[in-house]
C-alpha cells in the first residue's frame, strides 16, 4: 500500500502516532515533500488540540487591565460586581465558590480560571494558579518530550513570508505554530503575512488573528478583527468568539445583543444558546437562563450542561425532586464524576429519598481526588447529619472538610454555630473569625459574629 | 430609641391612691362629663364578689371620690352616651347588671330595662306547666326528666334543682318555685355605643348590648325599645368584647370578640353574624383603631395581634409580659391613635401601629386603663390595677411621638413565602416514601452508620498526622498565608489561643519541606507566651530553587494533586509528637511571558 495514502487513512481514523511515524518515514526519504510535511503538522497539531473556545481563559489582570470602561458600572451592567454584591433573586442566594462562581452541576470555561483571583488578590491569599501561559508552556513542553531528536520544525529558521503565499500551507503550518508550538507571535506574523497576501479577502485569517491578539491581550484589535471577519462571512465560532470578547471586556449587555443578533443569523443554534444562557445566569436571571437551557434541550438531548443547569435551577427553587430527575439523566448518559454524585445525594436528601442519599454520598467521597471536591463533599454530608440530627457527626464532617480545604469559610461558619449550640462560645468565635477572614463577602459570619457580641 | 429619649418621660404622676382598694374589670370604667359642665368625671364600678357586700358604683372628680352607690346585682360594663339632644346636655351611664341595664342620668337612676329572656326548651316548659296544674310530684321523677334535656338548655332553676343533693331539699325547693314558671335569664356580657346619625361629640349614640347567649341587642336611645336584634355568629359564641365603627342609620360594623376565641363581624341588616377571624389562644382584649379600622387582639400568649377589618393579618409582636388590658389612646391634636398596653408586673407599652413608641409604668399589673379628659386635662391615663391602686398619669403637652426609629424593628413578612407547585414526581416519590417508609429508614440507619465508620477512620488518618485547623484538647487554632507570586514568598503563620482562660507556654513551630524545591530563611521558631484569646504571627521567607532538574527528577516526590507544599509542626518542647500539623499548599510561581 502506498504509504501516503495509509497515512491519510490512519490520520482520518485519528491514529496521529502511527501516522506521525509514517509520515516521518516518508519524510527521511525525500525531505522535500510537502504533502507529508503538512500531513504530519496536521497530526501533530491534532494530537495536542485543545478546543480552546471551550477550555479555560486566560485570566484577566485586573491590575494592567487599560480596557476597564467603569470602575463602578450600574448594577445589571457588569459580571464583576456580581461577585461582590449577590442580588437577592426570586430564589435566594444561591451559594457561590469562593471565587463569586455560582455552584453548579458542570465546569465551563472562564468559570475556573477565577479563582486564583487577580494578582492583587494573589498577593493577599494563598492560592495556587492555573493561568493560559503556564498551560501553553506545559503544552509545548509536552509535546518536545516525545521528539528525541530535537524539533520538527525550528521555527526561528522558518521563511514565514515564504510560506504564507502557499495557500495549501499556510494554514496548517498557522495552526501547528499556534496549537502544537503554542508560539503566538510566529503564528502571528504568519497570518499577518497571509492576510496581506491574500488582500484581507480571506475571513479565516482575519479570525485567527483575532485569536493571537486575545491571546496577546489586544482585545480592542481582536475585536475590529473579528467584526470584519463578521461582515465578511458569518460564521458561528466567530459570533462566540466575539461574545467571549466581550465578555472579556465586561460588557454582558453587548454580548448578549451579539447573541440574539447571532441567534437570528443561526435560529436555535446550540453553542450561541449556551453563550447566551451563560451570560443570563451570571447576571443572576435564573428564569431566563433556564429557559434558554430548555430550548438547547430542545435542539439537544444530550447536551449535559443545559440538563445539569435545569437540574440546578430546580434544586435551588426548591424542587428538589424535579432536579434528581435531570441529574439522574446526565447519569444515564455516562457522566460519572464527584460531583454528580454529590449533587444526586443533596437532591435525594432534600426529596426524602433517604435510602439512596448515603450510598451517592459513599461514590462521591471514593471518587473525589480533587481536595477541593472533597473538601465540598463532606461539606455536604454535614448537612445530612444534621438532617438526621447528629451533632457531633456533623462537626466531624465539617472538620474533615476543613482539612480538605482549610479555606472553606461556609464550614468554619457552620463549624462555629454547631460549637455555640453545644456551648463553647470562645470556639466559635474564634471560627466565625476565621470565617470572615477566609472570605469577607459572606455575610453570615458577620451577622453571627455581631450577634455573639451582643450576647 | 434612643437613651437620651427615654430619660425624660412623656408622662406626669399626677396621682396614685395606693389604699384606694378598687376591684374593676375592663369595660368597667368610663371618663363622661357627668354633670354637663365639661369637667371629665371618672366613672367606675367597684367590684365586691363577697356574698355581703354590694358592689359599687363610684364617681371620681378629678383624684377625689365624690359619688358612691351600692348596685343591686354584680357589674360587668359601664358605658355612658347622650340620648338626646336637650340642652344642656347630661350623658345617660349605663350599668349592666345581670340582665338588666341600669340607666342612670346626673348620678340618679331614672330607667331600667331587661333584656327578653330566652324561650324554655318544650320539655322542660311541659315539666313546668304539668305541675303547676297537678301541685304534687314526685322529685325522683323530675330529676329524670329534667336530666334528658341538655344542661345547657335548661333554665338556671332547673339547673340549681339538679345540682342540689339531698331530696328533701330538691322537693323544699320546688315548693317553693312551683306557682311560677322559670325563666331562662339572658346575662349581658358586655356593651357598647354606636353613633346614631352624625359622627360628632356630642352626638346621640345608640347602646348595644351583647348577652350570654349570644343575642347582640342595638336599643333607641330615647326608649330603649330593641332597634335590632342578630346573633353573634351562626356557632355558638359568646361575646364578651363589643367595638363599632361607622353610624347606625347608614352603615357600621360591629366587631364582636368572643369567649371562644372568634372575631365576628356583624352589618347593618345582618341578622347574624360572620366569624371574620378565629384565633387558637384566648383573646384577652381587643380594640379596633380608628380610621383605619384596624382590629388589634390581645391573646394570653403575649401576642399581640392586628388584622383588617376584612380579617387579614397585617402584623404580630410579641410582648416581654402577658398582656391584661389594651386601651385605645387617641391623641387628636396630632392625629395619632396609640394602643396602650398594659401588662403582668405594670409595665404599659404604647404601641403606634406595630411600633413600640413609649412606655410608662404603673405600680403593680394593671386592670382597666382608660385614657381620655379628666376634669381640665385633656389627656389623662387612668389606670386602676389588680392591687387596688388607683393612678392619673397627665400625658405631657409637650411630648412629641413623631421622631420614632422605625429601623431598629425588623418588617414582619405579611406575604407567605412563594412556594413551587407540588409536581407530580414529588406526589409520586411521597408515595414510594409511605409505601416502603421502613425499608427507606433502615436502608439509611445502616448508610448512617457506615458513614460514621467512614468518618471515623479518617478523623483517626487526619489525628495521627495531626493535621487539620486546630486542635480542640489543647485549645489552639493554626492559619497559615502565602504571599507574593514567586519564586519569592512570604509565608505568614498565625498561631491562636482559643482558650479563655489559660495561656499558651512552650511552644515552637517547625518547617518541613523538600531542599530541591524550597529554601526557608528559618525552620524553627520558638512561640513565646500566648495570651487568652490572642493570637501570635511569625513569618519565613520562602525561596524556590529555580533549577532545571527540579521539574523532572522529582514529579514522583511531589504530592498527589501535582502541588507542592511546605509541611509546618507545631510541638511542645518535651513531647516528640507534634500537637499540631498543616500542610501549606505552595502555588506554582507566575512565569511572567
């Protein structure tokens, strides 16, 4: 069999190892061939890709941050004051991690990347950071441990402005420079080179370095870039990606314009739904939100974050029997993780459906390696032995918690009630202390502390 | 409120006649100005239980007694109203006693009428008219028959006939009462005024009489002829509270207080009334507010209580003692109307709608608070307590109600909590709940106590290791805090003393951590002295040794969660364990791009 063509097949069939080595095997042979050089670049670029629409952001600093419009925006205006100040909706307040995320039953992006907070906030607490930089270098550096014999391509040596005219080229050698390389400006000067060559005709390109500017932190170039590719051609990922930008900037409102605006280009599309009903959860609109999540459901059956955020919704509007049998289907649909079976336990509790409760709580523990998760599992399971009304289980819980995490401040409160009611008022000042200082946003152990003191 | 409004009282003692040694009920004391002139005389009734004694009936002018009577039967409520329009005009007193309403103008009782009495049950007018024809019987016989009637139905000598024991008696007793038939007296219980065609001062009021069975009578005030007749409620209730609001000739509302702790309400042209609002404790008083029409219940659990005139609950407080009387306090020169309080050990709280605004105190628990002009003085609280004393507080001119602090009391939620709708899932797993409700709750007694094993063995992991927040047996609480974005950090510990009581003595607090990646510019600190409840705070320096081989020889020395950390150790001198252990999670150093 002509090796060329198994490569191809082994590429299509996503067998990138076997076809990488193909390709190198073809490459001894004749160094000059440009259908497997751009067939292993592609394999390359396909076995590290992440999705990075969907994967996490970079953080923002605020601190260098020269895009902030107003340091006080209107209330209904801006994501970050959110944080702050929870709004009392129809439903409550929802709990909220410590980073002003409300809890829910998925990860999304940008909703992780928060919680090592700004720089500033860095300076004050202690906390590790997962930031897009340490990630692209981790990425590369993954990457060169697999080549023994130094690099495929030495990017320094590479005559960009030869092979940005190739069009068969340029744009898997863009991609293999951003994803695979993870060195943004190469990849930039690439599709500069390109965009010029092909007299700004071409959208793609136009996209790709919106992406290397937000990447770099241009997100005012990004912006004109991706309105132009807009005009052009409209086309979903550049909707979203102008939706994260503004996002990014702090303009919900713009971003959920965009999306409508998006949503009558594309009617029911499921990815511009989700941006939007994001967007609505986190200006604290449950109502709209959920109803945004139940026509992705409509669209999409199996689209785990719309049932997993309905669940939630019902959970929190005190319907707790509704929302197991939405978690109860992400279940069926394969979903097997700590929270999930948190989640299932906490509505199984609050549904009188004792006999299951134990046993989700049981899997969550033995699958929870995550300490933060864990620290959140036993946090929970304190609620139950207080439901069944044991004390002294509950404190256990809320120490194993905080052993897990010893930041948890909605356990030191707890722990400090629990204290004070079997009478031990020093202890409990002292967590209720320790809870105002882990997080000072949370207005129960203020409004505990102050009643300590009146008593 | 603050302090500085509370040092000076709103209220001049004007009087208190501790030996005054009077026994009145609510309802029974009324400020009228007796004699025509305008100088308010306070007219009471004085109660005497003994058999001996009569109760009284006492006029005050100003602070001195200058009227008593003796009153033929037992009081229970005194009004006075104008009932006609001669000059000058003289208020008629009403006195209820028993059955009959005394009626009494410039202190001299000039009519008296008696409310109908009630119809015998068939049977027992049968028994009755049977024997007074026949003239002999036998008492055996009539114990029987009078026994088949309801006790409740009977007339109070049939009632006395079965309550006496020896027969001979029974029969001395029906010798005596055999000529008459019984009558069933229908008792007043309580009374009030409704203005008859204008709302004025001086304008003619119409009393209203509520009775024991339930009977509520409206009388002209010219003849005491019955203007109407209607019944409390279509349950057997009785009254015992009466308060009106609008004129007789157009259209009012009387709001009737029952025994059996019913709020009915009853109309013009109704002939019985409708039960507005029932409510599970006694009602102890109530008044209804003026203007608003506002009904505010007193109960004997120290609520108290205020509702709509359509029966809708608009607030509830509770008080610090129980209540024994409400007195409407109306202050027209600012156009204010208060309820006054009174409460068990003589505290008396004014309340303005659900606010506390003021309070006064009276020497022991009062029982009857009226307030209202007494001779001059145009705001006067009387208050006559269950001790006997008698007290005039003068309302000071001065006072002022107006700058109140409506903050400092939390808004009481009048709207019930929306709740979701009952789905169908949530009837449907109720009813798995009661079919399998023992399976259920032995399935979680057992995952219960599973879950305290679990619990267990990794309190029992953590306590060999010492690690966690704080150790409870010796009282001290450890907090650590990273700063800085590396490879340089400041590691901040704070070492706390929960104990109140005892010090901290001994101590010192080692780090661990692995050379290849950390640096500490100290490993042991000794903890000086720690006070009660204080806490202390050292510091180390943390330098990350930046080093190529770090990142790839020693991935396996890391912790499981791909962090690395810096272990701290808490020990006392002597004793090799440590008595405290943490583990701080170092974060990764910024690599600035």
């Amino acid at each position: 069999m002509d090796p060329m063509y198994l490569a191809l097949s082994l590429f299509r069939r996503r067998h990138y190892d076997k076809c990488i080595d193909i390709c190198t095997s073809i490459l001894d042979k004749q160094p000059l061939d440009q259908a497997a050089w751009c067939l292993k670049m592609r394999a390359l670029t396909q076995r590290v890709y992440v999705d990075d629409l969907e994967s996490e952001e970079s953080p923002q600093d605020d601190v260098l941050d020269e895009n902030v419009v107003a340091s006080a925006p209107r209330p209904g205006t801006s994501l970050k004051s959110t944080s702050t100040a929870v709004p009392f909706t129809a439903l409550g307040a929802r709990p909220r991690t410590a980073t002003g995320r409300p809890i829910s039953g998925v990860v999304r992006p940008g909703t992780q990347t928060g919680r090592p907070g700004s720089a500033l906030d860095r300076l004050k607490t202690s906390r590790g950071t997962t930031a897009q930089s340490a990630r692209a270098i981790r990425l590369g550096t993954a990457a060169m441990l697999t080549q023994k014999d130094g690099p495929f391509i030495q990017v320094s040596r590479l005559n960009l402005a030869k092979y940005a005219k190739i069009k068969t080229l340029n744009k898997p050698l863009f991609e293999y420079l951003f994803y695979h390389e993870g060195d943004i400006r190469n990849a930039m000067e690439l599709a500069v080179l390109a965009t010029q060559h092909c007299e700004f005709k071409d959208w793609y390109w136009k996209i790709q370095l919106a992406k290397c500017y937000s990447a770099l932190n241009l997100i005012r170039d990004a912006e004109q870039q991706i309105r132009s590719a807009l005009k052009q051609h409209p086309h979903i990922e550049s909707y979203i990606r102008l939706i994260r930008i503004y996002i990014r900037l702090d303009q919900p409102l713009s971003a959920i314009s965009l999306c409508k605006q998006g949503l009558e280009v594309f009617p029911n599309d499921v990815s511009i739904m989700t941006e939007l009903a994001r967007l609505t959860e986190a200006l604290n609109e449950p109502q709209s939100s959920v109803k945004y999540y139940r026509s992705i459901v409509i669209e999409d059956a199996m689209n785990t974050e719309a049932i997993a955020c309905i669940g939630m919704y019902h959970f929190y509007n005190n319907q707790p029997e509704l929302a197991l049998r939405y978690y109860r289907r992400v279940l069926s649909m394969g979903a097997h993780s700590p929270e999930l079976y948190n989640n299932l336990g906490l509505c199984c509790l609050y549904s009188q459906q004792l006999d299951l409760t134990l046993a989700c709580f049981q899997r969550a523990l033995d699958l929870a390696t995550d300490p933060l998760i864990k620290a959140d599992v036993w946090y929970n399971l304190s609620y139950v032995a207080i439901a069944a009304g044991d004390i002294g289980l509950a404190i256990q819980c809320l120490n194993l918690c905080l052993v897990a995490d010893p930041t948890h401040a909605s356990a030191f409160n707890n722990l400090a009630v629990l204290h004070h009611r079997s009478g031990k008022p020093h202890l409990a000042k002292a967590y209720f202390t320790s809870a105002r200082e882990h997080q000072p946003e949370l207005p129960e152990p203020g409004i505990n502390l102050e009643v300590l003191q009146d008593a | 409120m603050s302090r500085s409004e509370l040092s000076v009282s709103r209220w001049l003692e004007a009087h208190t006649d501790r030996g005054a040694g009077l026994t009145t009920l609510p309802r029974n004391a009324i400020l009228t100005d007796i004699v025509g002139n305008g100088d308010y005389h306070l007219v009471i009734t004085d109660l005497k239980l003994d058999n001996d004694t009569k109760s009284r009936l006492k006029v005050y002018k100003g602070t001195l007694m200058t009227h008593d009577q003796a009153l033929s039967n037992t009081p229970n409520s005194v009004i006075s109203f104008y009932a006609d329009l001669n000059e000058p005009r003289i208020p008629v007193v009403g006195v209820a006693c028993g059955s009959e309403l005394f009626l009494y103008k410039n202190l001299k009782p000039f009519y008296k009428c008696k409310v109908p009495s009630c119809p015998l049950s068939e049977q027992e007018s049968e028994l009755w008219k049977t024997l007074m024809e026949k003239q002999d019987f036998n008492s055996e016989d009539i114990i029987k028959e009078l026994k088949k009637i309801p006790f409740s139905l009977l007339s109070s000598r049939s009632q006395h006939i079965l309550n006496l024991e020896s027969p001979l008696k029974i029969e001395e007793y029906i010798r005596k009462y055999i000529n008459s038939m019984p009558t069933k007296e229908n008792v007043i219980t309580c009374m009030s005024t409704i203005e008859k065609t204008t709302h004025d001062k001086y304008s003619v009021n119409c009393p209203i009489i509520g009775t024991e069975f339930g009977n509520i009578y409206i009388l002209d005030p010219q003849n005491f002829s019955i203007l109407h007749q209607a019944n409390t409620c279509n349950v057997k209730a009785t009254p015992f509270i009466i308060e009106c609001s609008g004129l007789y000739d157009i259209e009012f509302r009387i709001i009737v207080a029952c025994r059996e702790g019913y709020i009915c309400i009853l109309r013009k042209g109704w002939l019985e009334g409708k039960s507005l609002i029932q409510i599970t404790n006694d009602i102890v008083d109530m008044v209804l507010i003026p203007g608003d029409n506002f009904i505010t219940v007193a109960t004997a659990d120290k609520g108290l209580h205020c509702y709509t005139k359509r029966g809708q609950k608009l607030w509830s407080a509770t008080t610090t003692n129980s209540i024994t009387c409400l007195c409407l306090v109306p202050l027209d020169h600012i156009n204010m109307y208060m309820v006054a309080v009174g409460m068990k050990n003589g505290l008396i709280h004014l309340y303005h709608g659900r606010h506390l605004t003021d309070f006064t105190v009276a020497p022991d628990t009062p029982s009857v608070i009226v307030f209202g002009p007494v001779g001059q003085e145009e705001n006067v609280m009387v208050i006559v307590t269950m001790g006997g004393t008698i007290s005039f507080k003068i309302l000071k001119r001065t006072a002022d109600f107006s700058n109140r602090n409506h903050e400092s009391v939390p808004v009481l939620q009048g709207k019930p909590l929306p709740l979701p709708k009952r789905s169908k899932l949530f009837l449907e797993q109720s009813l798995r709940e009661r079919q399998s409700a023992v399976e259920i709750h032995q399935t979680f007694q057992q995952d219960l106590l599973r879950l305290r094993l679990t619990t267990a063995r990794a309190l029992v992991q953590n306590l060999s290791d010492q690690s966690g927040v704080g150790n409870e047996k010796e009282n001290i609480k450890l907090s650590a805090q990273v700063l800085g974005l590396g490879p340089k950090f400041t590691v901040i510990l704070t070492l706390e003393n929960i104990n109140p009581n005892k010090v901290l003595t001994g101590l010192s607090v080692t780090f661990h951590s692995n050379p290849i990646f950390y640096t500490l510019t100290t490993y042991i600190i000794t903890v000086p002295l720690i006070p009660p409840s204080l806490s202390y705070k050292m510091e180390t320096r943390v330098q990350e040794t930046m080093s190529e081989t770090s990142s790839e020889t020693s991935v396996a020395e890391l912790e499981p969660a791909g962090v690395k950390v810096i272990r701290v150790f808490v020990t006392r001198y002597d004793h090799p364990r440590p008595i405290l252990a943490a583990t701080i999670n170092m974060p990764p150093t910024e690599f600035m791009v």
